[in-house]
C-alpha cells in the first residue's frame, strides 16, 4: 500500500460494513499489518468487517479481493459482492456485471432501489470441497459443543459457497454464546481452512433468524454467504422451503435455491455511509 492519499467508499449491505478501494490503475496490496491498523476503530475509518480492493479482469467487470479485519486474505464475500456489484452497474450503466473472485465469478443484477441481486453459484456440498478434514455428511457433520452426553450445540450442516460455512439449528443466539462458541468451532481442527459459524433458528418455513460468527471477523450485523449456507443446510434439512427470507441483525436477505439452476441467488440492500482517503 502506497503512501499516497488514495479515495474509498463506506459501505454497509444489510448492516456488514466494508471500506472498498478502487485499485483499477494502481495495485491495492496491503500486509495484514496494514489491513489490521485500517480496521482498528481508531484509525479513523470507524472499523470494518472487511477490506474489499476492486481491480481490472481479463474474463469479467472487475475482481474483487477481500481482507477480513483482521488481515486474512479470503475467498469472497456475498454482501461485498452486491455492494461492489452495485457500484459497477451503477458505473457502467448495464443490467448485469460480472465480478470475479478467488471464490469464483458472480453475476449481479439490479433488483431495485438500491437492491442487488447475485448469482452465487452452486454450493458445493461433498465434504472435500468445504473443506473437512475427514469424510462426512456434510448434511449433518460429526461436531458438537459441550459435554459429549448433552452438547450444547451438534450436528451442523456444513456447506461452502465460496467460502467454508458450518451451519448449527439453535434458539440460543444471544451475543455471549455466539462469541463462545463461534470462537471455538472457528479454528477446530476438522476445518483446515478455518469456517464460518452460523446459528439458525428456524421461524417457519419461509424465514431464518441467523446470527454468524465470521472467520476473521467475529460477529457481524449480517453475512451473505452465511445466510446463503444457512439457507442451503436448512432446506437439506427440510426445515424450510428453497426459499426463504434470512433476517440478520443488520437487516433482511432473500435467498433463493433455484431448483432448475442449482444456483443459489442473494438478494438485498446497498447503501453507501460516506467517502474518504486513506493515507
């Protein structure tokens, strides 16, 4: 990261805030030292969950490189993706953009008023693609917390889009206990890469309450990809429809399982906070 002042955007979608840096002409690469020092609530930026860098593509609109706060380069990020997704549309003036990632490309659309609708792919449900240290279900993964005779909490479904998500069915969501547990099932060692935690009560078929531990970025007001797993391991479940509305703390996400596609589509709000320079 140069010295330079260098412009950026606060953002938040459905309460997930993000710093975007445009890093068309000049490359975006700070150390996780530098991420770290950024998302520190006194540096001025007011925190972030994450960094988001928007740069040139060979095959699509742009790419999108994604820092967690705590400096971790990850693979995507969904409410990044709808946020970014909507600065291009909004740029270029089409209907639909191609954004690039390290988790894959995704199209996003106009949906709305300040709405982004993204195509998030297929998830990807065989345990080695997680990824999970040994073989299972990734219907309902060998993994609980608290005594082996009454766990607390067992047998999340486990889900990547993009990204790696465990997914556990709970009414306990209060901030103490996902803190707790998020922490400890972040770093267990069946996730090589680590994973997402999510904490699902299931209110009736067409709707999710989540709260979500995020790898390397703690608890945050809302997760895209987290409520897209949540809503893929709910209805392996049979739980809820193929079709449901994800209410987060920061808001609310439509998630849709297409059946014909398999792909799962992520719709929600955009909204822009403010402006700035990073020095």
């Amino acid at each position: 990261m140069t010295q330079a002042a260098r412009p950026y955007i606060r953002m938040n979608g459905a309460g997930n805030a993000f710093i975007v840096v445009q890093a068309f002409e000049e490359g975006f690469h700070p150390t996780e030292e530098q991420v770290r020092a950024l998302a520190d609530p006194a540096a001025g930026l007011g925190g972030f969950d994450q960094l988001i860098g928007v740069e040139p593509s060979e095959t699509a609109d742009a790419f999108m490189r994604v820092w967690n706060a705590d400096g971790s380069m990850v693979e995507t990020c969904g409410n990044a993706l709808r946020c970014v997704g909507w600065l291009l549309l909004e740029a270029t003036g089409k209907e639909e953009v191609v954004i690039d990632t390290l988790g894959g490309p995704t199209t996003a659309r106009r949906a709305g008023d300040h709405l982004v609708t993204v195509d998030m792919g297929q998830p990807r449900l065989d345990w080695s693609q997680v990824p999970i240290a040994e073989e299972m279900d990734t219907r309902g993964i060998e993994l609980q917390v608290g005594p082996i005779d009454a766990p607390v909490l067992h047998t999340p479904g486990a889900v990547s889009m993009g990204n790696p998500h465990v997914v556990f069915f709970t009414d306990q969501q209060d901030d103490a206990f996902v803190r707790g547990s998020g922490s400890l099932v972040e770093h267990h060692p069946l996730f090589p890469e680590g994973v997402n935690v999510g904490f699902a009560k299931v209110i009736d078929h067409d709707h999710i309450r989540l709260r979500v531990w995020e790898r390397g970025a703690g608890l945050t007001l809302a997760c895209g990809t987290g409520a897209c797993a949540a809503l893929v391991a709910t209805a392996r479940r049979g739980l809820t429809a193929r079709k449901a509305t994800v209410i987060v703390d920061g808001g609310e996400l439509i998630i849709d399982w297409d059946e014909a596609t398999d792909h799962v589509f992520m719709t929600g709000p955009v909204e822009i906070e403010r402006t700035g320079l990073l020095s």
